[in-house]
C-alpha cells in the first residue's frame, strides 16, 4: 500500500468513545473478573495452536479440543500431516464443522510450511496470512499465545463487547485491532483479546448480564440502556391495563 493510500485509511479510523487511559483502566478492572483469561485451545507448540486455531472457525473451543489429540497423535508435525489426504483428513475433523474447506486448509497450510518454512510456523504476521486458512485473526492467536509475540485477536466477542463499552468504534475487525492496540501496551494485547473473549462468552453476552459485569458504571452501552429506562414516560393505567392484557391466553382464544 502507497504512503498516501495508508495515510487515508489511517484518517478514516473512528476514534472510540474511550480514550486510551480510560481503556486501560477498564481492562485492568476487567481483568479482575476475568484473571485467568487465556485461550481455551489445548495446545503444546505453535503448530498444533495453527490447527487448533483453524478447526476453531464456526466451532466451539470445547469441540476442537475433542478432536485434536488424535489429530496430533497421527499427525505431529507439519511434515506428516503435509503428506495426508484431505479424504482421509476429513472424517476426522467432520464434527467441527466446514471440514472439506477445513481439511484443504490444514494440508495446505502443512505444505506450505514444509516448502517455505522449513516446516516450522514463521512468526510475522504477514508471512502467517500467506499460509491457507489463516487470516488475521488466527495468526494474531498463534503470535500471541505461541510465538511470544505481540497479538490481539478480535473475533465476534470482541467487536461486540469492545464496541458496547466503547473502548472501541467499528464493525470492522482491523480497525478494532488497531483501535485496541493503540490504547493498549504491546505486553497487553494478548491479554486483552482473551479478557475480551472470556467477558463475551460469559457476562456480555448478545443478551448481556449487565448486573454480574465488574465494568457497568464505564459502560456506554449501560449508560444508554439506564437513561432509556429512567426517560420513559411512566404508562398511563389504560397502558398497563393494555399491556397486561396484550399477552394472549390459549384456553380463552380456543373459547371465541
Ligand atoms: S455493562 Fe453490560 S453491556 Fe456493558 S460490558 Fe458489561 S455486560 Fe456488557
């Protein structure tokens, strides 16, 4: 990309409603509800995380976690698993979801390995998006939780938890990473993107727990929700009356 060309899409980043400080203190009070944050792929190199991270599109962590020990078991090393089939691939991943796309991305990404990279996982992330199957969000896992080096992940949760608090501003996830990783120290970002995470599945979930959430006094999307409910006019008793008898009952249509 041109200098110019980096230069507009810089200027066309939102910036979020939080400024960095504020991040940082949200994170960090965050992070006590959340202390153990990591990811919950089983994993022992940075091999096996690429696979486990690839298996993970569409599937639960839960699941993957069931498949891969016989998967690294057969399959070891980018070299052995570069020589399988996808046929013979396939039935062995199928309960994760995707498995054909799924099995020509694991054997892809297995030969490229083993024709560039001396089969081991390179750690830049513009050599890990060259590899099939891996787009940013994968090598920002495979950085961070393998490779020592600096990543921040942004899936679904973190879009929509980052964005309710407003510590970020876009649905895009690029711009999220690079709002978050602008607020953030290079030591955090691993930990925030998983912090992020644990938070989405278990507290701000797309219908959220606000009253469980250790952060609700710095939220925008509470404060938005609690001004909307302290600003609506109180119902009228025809309203209530209305609204009680707005819930149809079975027995008493089955009668008219
Ligand atoms: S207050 Fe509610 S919406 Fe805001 S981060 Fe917590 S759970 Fe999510």
């Amino acid at each position: 990309m041109s200098p110019r060309a980096t230069e507009r899409k810089r200027a066309r980043i939102p910036t979020p409603a939080k400024s960095a400080a504020e991040t940082r203190q949200i994170m960090k009070r965050l992070g006590t509800q959340h202390p153990n944050a990591d990811t919950e792929l089983n994993f022992t190199n940075a091999y096996e995380l690429l696979v486990a991270t690839i298996l993970s599109a569409q599937c639960t962590d839960q699941r993957v976690n069931q498949v891969t020990p016989a998967l690294f078991a057969r399959y070891p090393n980018a070299g052995v698993l570069a020589r399988a089939t996808t046929e013979e691939l396939e039935p062995q991943i199928q309960s994760t979801g995707f498995f054909r796309a799924k099995s020509r991305s694991l054997v892809g990404m297995a030969t490229e390995l083993v024709e560039t990279h001396r089969s081991e996982v390179p750690k830049t992330m513009d050599e890990l998006v060259k590899l099939p199957g891996v787009g940013r969000k994968t090598a920002n896992v495979v950085l961070g939780h393998a490779l020592g080096v600096p990543g921040l992940p942004v899936d679904r949760h973190v879009l929509r938890v980052a964005n309710r608090i407003g510590i970020a501003k876009s649905d895009e996830p690029e711009i999220v990473e690079q709002q978050l990783c602008a607020a953030m120290p290079p030591a955090e970002w691993t930990r925030t993107s998983d912090t992020l995470i644990l938070h989405g599945r278990r507290i701000c979930k797309p219908r959220p727990l606000c009253d469980r959430c250790v952060i609700r006094a710095d939220c925008d999307f509470y404060a938005h929700l609690t001004r909307a409910v302290s600003t609506r006019p109180p119902m009228s008793k025809a309203q209530r009356t209305a609204a009680k008898g707005s819930r149809p009952t079975r027995g008493k249509k089955g009668r008219a």
